[in-house]
C-alpha cells in the first residue's frame, strides 16, 4: 500500500475505475458474499422513505459495512478513508431499484419513457463511524419517447441488471438520453467533484497524491 491507497466499499466496476483515473490505489472490501448479501438487504426501501433518505441511508449502511470488513481483515489497524456510496433513481417520490428481471427492467423503461427523472448519488468518506463526511449529488435525466421494440431489445442486452433505475447512462442507454442536468459521474455512481472534495478533506487530495 502507497499514500495513494483508499478503500471502496463497492463491488461496482464503474466506481472503480472513476476512483483510479483519479489517480488511486484502490482496494475493494466488499468482496465476499456475505457482505455484498449485507449491502442487498441494505437496499430496501422503507415505508414512506424519500429518494434522498433513502440513499443518504443506504450510503451510510455501506460505509459502516466496508468499514466492519476492513477491521475484521487483513487491513485492521490501517487509517486509510474508505470510500462509499449509493445511487437512487427515482420519479418523483417513487425509487426505481435494480430491475429483479426482464418483466421489470421493461416497466423501469416504460416509466422512464418520454420523462424526467431524478438521480442522486450519497458518498461517504472517512476513517471510522464517527470520522466520516458525506456529499450528495443531485442530477435530473430526460428520456425522449422508447419504441417497445427499444425497450425490450435493452433489456435482452443484460445492462439493466446491475444498475439503479435499470440503465446506464454510459452504455447503450446513452442513445435513449435527450438531456442531464448536473453531474455525468454522480449519474454513473460516483459523482468526481464531491468524492474529490471528502477525500481531500480526509487528506487525500487528487494532486497530492503520489
């Protein structure tokens, strides 16, 4: 490990590589079953919660999960920040999750069709429960109107499966997207400028870090 090194809470490949453009040495630590099972449970949407509860929530949940496997392993006793977060994609106040299979990834689709919705994405960086920081992105994404050919043929292309609101907006969904307002990175999973910001906070800035 190098003062570059920082800890990901997140399987996720995008948050990943958005972490080692920026110049880090990144350490995955949610790498068992047992926790990504942890992290799924996380993700349930509760009664009456908000799109920003929510992800603010489940961020945290995260962070605090990243952090338990990190003391439990090889790396106890290491004070590097551990890197968190969650995305949110939601139409109003109703949240589209990671579509469960082909029936829902086509009625995220339909739902999002010819509308704006709203995506947000919770960061949590930090050392230990009581010192972390968090940010949160706010960005809104228009559809234009999808065929119903459209529609199932990106559900059969297998993207939908893994990401919040069943697209992504880096892949073939890309040619589905009319307008975004705010951060391209937050709506992949990871917003650059906020996560930049905490980990310079924590002592990590980008340009400092060799």
């Amino acid at each position: 490990m190098s003062s570059k090194t920082i800890f990901l809470a997140s399987k996720s490949p995008r948050r990943r590589d958005l972490l080692t453009r920026l110049g880090y040495d990144v350490r995955v630590i949610a790498s068992n079953a047992h926790t990504l099972m942890a992290f799924e449970g996380d993700e349930v949407v509760l009664p009456d919660e908000a799109p920003k509860a929510y992800v603010l929530r489940t961020a945290r949940n995260k962070f605090l999960e990243g952090l338990g496997v990190k003391n439990a392993g090889e790396f106890a006793g290491v004070r590097l920040p551990i890197v968190a977060a969650d995305t949110v994609v939601s139409l109003g106040n109703e949240i589209l999750g990671k579509p469960r299979d082909f029936d829902e990834a086509c009625l995220f689709l339909e739902k999002l069709s010819g509308r704006t919705h709203d995506v947000r994405t919770a960061v949590y960086v930090g050392l230990s429960e009581t010192a972390c920081d968090w940010r949160i992105s706010h960005s809104t994404v228009s559809f234009r109107e999808l065929t119903h050919d459209e529609i199932e043929a990106y559900a059969n292309s297998g993207e939908p499966y893994d990401k919040a609101g069943g697209y992504g907006i880096q892949g073939l969904a890309s040619i589905f997207i009319s307008n975004i307002s705010g951060s391209y990175t937050g709506i992949m999973g990871l917003p650059v400028y906020e996560t930049a910001e905490l980990l310079a906070n924590a002592g990590l800035p980008v340009f400092n870090a060799q």
